[in-house]
C-alpha cells in the first residue's frame, strides 16, 4: 500500500543515502518499519516472561524441580567413567 508521511528533510537525505549503500532503494521504510515492530514484540514478550517467572514457585513446581535435579544428579553419576 503506498502512504505518504511526513519526513524531516535532513532524516530523508540520511535514509536516502542508506538506501543507496543498501540497495534497497525507499523500501528501506518498510523494512526499519518491520524491524522495529519485531524489536517491540520481543520487548513485550521478554516482559511477560519476566513477570510470569518473578513470581515465586508454587509447591507443585518445586517438588518438580527437586525431581528434576535428583534424575539429573543421577543421570551424571551414570555416565561417569567408573
């Protein structure tokens, strides 16, 4: 879809002219546009990422994690070399 949007003009000649070292002529909109959006959506993600592990475990999840590392403690005696 083509837009027009307003630019200041030293922020064009700069976009222009990495465009050209590119190759990607003005496409180069789309793609900042696209790689900022990204950046953002991995932002949110990272923090309800964070907010869901700040929490403290439940007894459910440490029993768990206790489970875990006695089969992991195990797991390395066994494959050491006698």
């Amino acid at each position: 879809m083509r837009t027009a949007i307003y630019l200041e003009d030293e922020l064009l000649l700069q976009a222009d002219r990495t465009a050209r070292e590119m190759g990607v002529s003005r496409r180069l909109f789309s793609i900042a546009v696209e790689a900022y959006l990204r950046r953002r959506r991995n932002r949110e993600i990272l923090g309800r990422l964070n907010r869901v592990y700040a929490a403290e475990p439940g007894l459910k999840e440490r029993r768990a994690v206790a489970r875990m590392k006695r089969r992991f403690r195990s797991t390395i005696r066994e494959s050491r070399p006698a």
